[in-house]
C-alpha cells in the first residue's frame, strides 16, 4: 500500500484517523516541512495522522511548568531563607543587649541579612549565565557560613560577629536568591503560569517568615556548651540554620538542571533593542512592593518588642504569635490567588484594596493605654493588636506578590531589556524596603512610646503609595497594563 501525505490522506480516508506519533509531533514542533510530514512506520500507511495545530502548540508552550525537582528545591530555599530571618527576631534585640548593643544596632543586625544582598544584584546576567547550581552553591555556603559566625558571637563576646555573620549569609541573596523567582519565570515557565509562580513563591516565603518564630520557640530550651561553646536560646538559631543549609547544599548536587527553552526566544528576538527606561506604573508597582515590604519587615521586628515589653508576653508565645500571624498570611495569599484566577480580577484593583486594608489596620496597631494600665486594661488593647496584625499582614502580602507580578508584566510589554532591568529592580527594591523596614521598625519600637511610633510608620507608608492612585491617568494605566 503506498504512503499517503495528510493532505491526501484528509479526503482519501478520513474515517481512520490515529493520533500523530511523538516522533512527528517533534517535527512539527521544530518546524518540518510539509514534504517531511509522511507517516512512517509499519502500520500506519493508509491512515491519516493528525498533527497539532499551531494553536495547540502555543497553547502548550504557554502552560509550561517548572521541572518538579527544581521547582521544589527553588521553593525550599525560599523558604529556609526567610525561616532563617525572622527566626532571630524573638531574640535578636536581648542578644545585642547581651553582649552591650542598643536596639538601633539590633535593627541593623536585623536589616544586615537583606541589605547586604544589594550589592550582587548587578551581577545577576553573570550568575545565571549559563546554569543555576554554581550561583546556588554559593549563597548556600554563605548561608552556611553566615549562620556559623553568627552563633559564634557569643563566644567572642562581639556583636560585630553578629553583624559580620548576618552581612555574609545575605550576600549572595540579592544576586542568586531574591532574583531566582522572577529569572525563572522568564525563562523556563510558561506564560500562563508566570503570575501564579510569582505568587507561589512569594507565599512560601512568607510562610518561611511564618515559621521561623516557631522554630525559635521549639529551640529556644536547648542549652548546652561544648568547652568555650555556649548553645542557648541566643546562639540556637545560628547553628540549627547552618546545619540546614549544609544539608540543602548536599541536595543541590542531585538537583538536574532545568531548561530555558524561552530564554532561546529571548536571544532571538535581539535583547540589544529596545526601551530601558521605566515608566510610571513600573515605578509606582516596584514603590508599592518596596513600601509593603517596609511594612512586613516594621511589623515583624517591632512585634517582637511590643508583645514582650508592652503585653509582657513570654518568648514562646511572642514567638508563637509571631508565626501564626505569618501562617494566617500564607492562607490568605493563596486563597486571593484562587479568587484572583477564577474571577479574572485586576492586578490593579487588588494591589488598591491590599493598601487601603493596610492604611486601616495599621490603626489597630496602636497602644492606647497608658505604660502602667492594669492586665484586664491590657486584654483589649492586645486583642485589636492581634486582629490588626494578621489583616495588615494578609494586605501587605498580598500587595507585595501582585505589584511585583505587575511590574514584571508591565516591563515585559515595553521590551526585554526593560524586562532583564525589572528582574534585578524588583530584587532591589523589595529587599531595599524590607531593609529599612527592619531597621526603622526594631530601632523605633525600642524607644520610649516605640509602639506607637512603628504603628505610625506603617500608617504613613502605605498612605504614602495610595496617595498616588489619587491621579486618574496613572490608575487607568495600572488596570489595563
């Protein structure tokens, strides 16, 4: 029986049609030409096979995920990252007083662990040039190595080694970490699936930032000292997150590599042209996701140092409260992920009621009792902290994930340079907010009447970004970008 083409073989013998074996479907898929489109193989002669159409192809080029084994070992260190920062914040402020540093130099210690990252950022086209693990092998070595110097300070009785150890594991965060998300997104995962990355990987961070108090609470009765080694509740952090880190590093050696398969589009369609120059939405998306992580990281840090001072909370349940406000805003962040797909909302409209959630439950933040009122005066004043908390946590989070998820796309639609520039900018920027934040929010918090003054500030900041959506052509633009 001769070979028939599919042309022919549409009118010839229709009622016979089998599914395209994967061979062909490879050709079609890499451009074959119609000549080369003959079906082969013992048995097939006479039947049509039907090839897919250019649309199906785009379809599943568009919904193409990330390689499960990267994907998980991307969100680990997401999430170990952000445990590892907010597991210090219980103790941080007693550890610096430990040892004779004030509540402005705890903040910093805080803010050393995200600002130092800054300065990598700029080499993100080198660190990812080719492949992911070089670039990882080194932040976790930092990590490692960072966690190490920091449970040593006590040891050397210097808070500059608490300084130094947080400034090293930070390091690399900027360059290889904070950018690892967005730089995945662009070049390995499909379309479609880009926002919802985004938000995923944003939502497991803050569950890492959840977690990390919960972690100081369940390490914080561990003391023992080997020789002139002093393990407590001050130095436990720093050695429960090296040896995590270290065991993270193992796993990297058994983590394949995953394929750019749209970073080949890219070096196609010339990255030499185009636009490098933002915008006013991409400002006001990577302000607004700077300011929200200003927020994050002033409440985190000052919590600490309200519920112990001011409610005279213990350090386990500080601790406890701490995570589970960050747990609540996990749910909440993928709950608003699945309203967001199935109502098809605007980006836009949820980052402007996100702010106007923060603006209101910032209010709630406040201490209005006198210092010395009684327990019972207390109960109300930490019941309608609580509640504040876990709504401006919710609306900050939220915020942050879909500003960033805007600002890229909006990058992305000027030209690929701007989109390569707002890989590294959204890094910068959020890690440049969180930095401040911390700073501002533990140094202030510290101070006589802190509570009120760190509540302020989160009022101020998140008024500040609203402001803006007050000019009509800049919120037209945000809800059709």
């Amino acid at each position: 029986m001769a070979t028939c083409t599919v042309t022919e073989l549409e009118t010839a013998c229709p009622s016979e049609s089998v599914a395209a074996p994967p061979e062909l479907i490879g050709a079609f898929s890499l451009g074959a030409s119609l000549e080369d489109r003959v079906v082969r193989g013992a048995g097939l002669e006479g039947r049509v096979v039907r090839a897919p159409t250019m649309n199906q192809l785009q379809e599943d080029d568009e919904n193409l995920e990330l390689p499960a084994a990267f994907k998980a070992f991307s969100l680990s260190v997401q999430f170990m990252f952000m445990a590892n920062y907010t597991v210090i914040l219980p103790t941080s402020h007693d550890y610096v007083a430990s040892l004779g540093g004030g509540g402005w130099f705890a903040g910093t210690v805080v803010a050393a662990s995200l600002g130092s990252g800054l300065l990598t950022i700029p080499m993100v086209g080198c660190l990812f040039g080719k492949s992911y693990k070089p670039a990882l092998f080194i932040l976790l070595a930092c990590c490692a190595v960072g966690n190490a110097l920091y449970g040593l300070g006590q040891m050397v009785q210097s808070f500059w080694m608490l300084l130094a150890g947080q400034v090293v594991r930070g390091f690399m965060w900027g360059g290889c970490g904070r950018t690892l998300p967005q730089h995945v997104a662009y070049n390995c995962i499909g379309k479609k699936l880009r926002s919802a990355w985004t938000a995923t990987s944003g939502n497991v961070g803050f569950l890492g930032m959840g977690m990390g108090p919960v972690f100081a609470a369940a390490i914080s009765k561990v003391n023992f000292s080997v020789g002139l080694l002093q393990v407590d509740e001050f130095t436990n952090p720093g050695w429960f997150f090296c040896v995590f880190w270290l065991l993270l590093l193992a796993a990297l050696i058994f983590i394949p590599e995953p394929p750019r398969p749209f970073a080949v589009k890219v070096q196609n369609n010339d990255v030499s042209s185009g636009s490098v120059k933002p915008n006013g939405q991409i400002l006001w998306s990577l302000s607004t996701m700077a300011i929200a992580s200003a927020a994050v990281a002033a409440w985190e840090t000052s919590a600490a140092v309200v519920t112990q001072k001011y409610f005279t909370w213990s350090l386990l349940t500080s601790s406890l409260f701490i995570g589970l406000v960050f747990l609540s805003s996990t749910l909440g962040g993928e709950g608003v992920k699945l309203l967001v797909r199935k109502r098809e909302l605007r980006e836009a409209d949820v980052i402007t009621v996100s702010l106007v959630a923060m603006v209101l439950s910032s209010t709630l933040l406040y201490w209005y009792l006198p210092t010395a009122a009684g327990k019972e005066r207390r109960l109300g004043n930490e019941i309608t902290y609580s509640i504040g908390s876990i709504v401006m946590l919710n609306a900050a989070n939220v915020g942050r994930s879909y500003s960033n998820s805007l600002a890229m796309r909006a990058s992305a639609s000027v030209s690929n340079r701007m989109k390569d520039w707002a890989v590294g900018a959204q890094a910068f920027f959020m890690m440049l907010g969180r930095s401040l934040g911390a700073l501002c929010g533990m140094g202030i918090a510290t101070m006589p009447g802190g509570a009120n003054e760190a509540a302020g500030f989160m009022t101020c900041i998140s008024a500040l970004m609203l402001a803006f959506l007050l000019i009509p052509e800049l919120f037209a633009g945000l809800r059709h970008a």
